[in-house]
C-alpha cells in the first residue's frame, strides 16, 4: 500500500437527503464545502468533488411547493431548488455521530432585496 493513500482524505460523499417543511437536510461522511449561487430564480448549491446517488424530492414553503434535485454535474454534485418564488437559504452544519449534518432552511427572498 502507498504512505500517500493512508494519508488521503476520503472523497465527500452525500449519504442520505431528508426533506420536511422549510428545510432539507444532507448528511455526509466528512465535512462539506459548497458554494452557492442565484440562477434564473432557482438556488443551487455545488459540492465540489462529491459523490452520491442522485435524488430528487418535494418539500412546502408557506404553503407553496418547492422542488428539489441532487445530479451530478461533471466531477461535481449540484442541489438544485426551485419554487415558484426566489429563495434563500440559511445552512447550518454539525457533526453528529461521526458524520456531517447539513441543515438548510429556506425561505423566500422578499421582493425588494437588491433593489435600490
């Protein structure tokens, strides 16, 4: 076995994805980094080199429907959201029991945000 292989940091891998009213939870085997970004009204967030199944699902936002969608996208993973309003969303991690908890807790930006 290469010295350099039981040194290396094992690939982020997203293990489960749980949706309930105005959150959605992602656990990981270690800890993840994601950017985030606003594209035509949709918010995505990027695991850089990550691995997992790709899902999809539905949760409710004050009544309103909101989808979401894990796909892979080149070497990358992207959780797609998607509702009928523009969203944001407030993440929370923490380690629990030896895995990583991603908690994102979405809601709808107001109308006048960024307008000046």
């Amino acid at each position: 076995m290469l010295l350099g292989r039981l040194f290396e940091t094992p690939p982020l891998y997203i293990e489960e994805a749980q949706a309930s009213e105005r959150t959605l939870q992602l656990w990981f085997n270690r800890e993840p980094q994601a950017s985030a970004e606003h594209l035509d009204g949709a918010l995505i967030y990027r695991f850089a080199d990550a691995y997992g199944r790709e899902r999809a699902g539905r949760l409710v936002l004050d009544g309103v429907p909101v989808s979401w969608r894990i796909r892979r996208d080149g070497r990358d993973l992207r959780l797609l959201l998607l509702a009928s309003r523009p969203l944001y969303g407030d993440w929370q991690l923490n380690k629990e029991d030896g895995r990583w908890r991603l908690q994102l807790t979405l809601q709808f930006l107001s109308p006048d945000v960024g307008q000046e």
